[in-house]
C-alpha cells in the first residue's frame, strides 16, 4: 500500500474475491485492482467497510449471503 493506497488485509482480500472486483490473490495485485475501479475519495474509508464487512456479514466461514446488502453484485453468490 502506498501513501494514498487502500489496506488489502484478510477481509478486503476474501471480499474482493468474492464480489469479483479482483481475481488475484496477492494483496499487491488486489490492491492494484482496486484502486482502479474504487473513486480515490474513497480511498481512506474502504478498508474499514471491508473489515466490518467481514466480520459482521461477510465472514471467511458461512458467510451470511442471505442477509448480505450487496448479495445482487455478488459474483459468489452467483453461485451459490
Ligand atoms: S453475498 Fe455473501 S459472499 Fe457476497 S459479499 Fe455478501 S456475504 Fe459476502
């Protein structure tokens, strides 16, 4: 992450994957991803919503799909 990058920690790796915003599984790479497509105002909030995120909804085990807001941008839950 640089100065005005975003976190790519556990969470934001598992939901980026998950929704289909980065197929890559190196931080770095996810991060590269991301700063594509997230507008750069964004940029110091996003990581805080991908952790609660994680932690309250979308979680590594038995993510709670059906109570997910974003479920309908879900690649994941595409396929479920
Ligand atoms: S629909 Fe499921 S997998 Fe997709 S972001 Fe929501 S909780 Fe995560």
């Amino acid at each position: 992450m640089n100065l005005f990058g975003i976190a790519v920690d556990t969470h934001a790796k598992r939901i980026s994957n998950r929704l289909g915003l980065s197929n890559n599984t190196d931080p770095n790479k996810i991060e590269q991803d991301l700063l594509k497509i997230i507008p750069k105002k964004y940029y110091k909030d996003v990581n805080h919503l991908f952790v609660w995120h994680g932690r309250n909804i979308c979680t590594a085990r038995n993510p709670k799909c059906n109570n997910c807001p974003i479920a309908k941008f879900c690649k994941f839950y595409e396929g479920c």
